[in-house]
C-alpha cells in the first residue's frame, strides 16, 4: 500500500503531463501513445547518445524505464491513479 501510494506521487496523471516533461529540442523526435496501464514514447529513428540520454533523464523523472526489443524499443512510463 505504501508503494502504491508512492508510485500515485511520481507517475504522470495525464499523456500531457508527459510531453511537458520532454525537453524542446526532443519531443519531435517521439511519438506518444498510452495503453490501460503505460505512457509509451518510442523513437521515430535513431536519437543518438545525447538525445537518448535527455528523454531518459525526463522518464526517469517519472519512474519509468527504457525497453530495449529491437525495432520495438520504447521507453515507458507508468500511469498514475
């Protein structure tokens, strides 16, 4: 229950909420979806080191993670209560 209370502060409420998280130079480079249970970026094509590393700081911000699955690389985060 602690847990599930913690995680209710730090995920995103809102795709919105999301996006606002994304640097500028950034948010073109993604595309954005979200199913029952995750917001899931995925890159439109290779971001390089730097890029990578900026998207994954703001993902993290959340709690969430990258995917690594080939073609079907993606980065996700949970979505809040």
């Amino acid at each position: 229950e602690a847990i599930n209370g913690l995680l209710a502060k730090i995920c995103p409420k809102s795709l919105e909420e999301v996006k606002t998280s994304i640097p500028q130079e950034c948010k073109e480079l993604i595309t954005y979806e979200e199913n029952q249970k995750y917001y899931i970026l995925k890159p439109k094509a290779f971001l390089g080191s730097e890029n990578f590393g900026k998207i994954l700081n703001a993902i993290r911000g959340f709690g969430g993670e990258y995917v690594s699955a080939g073609k079907n690389s993606h980065f996700r985060i949970l979505k809040g209560a």
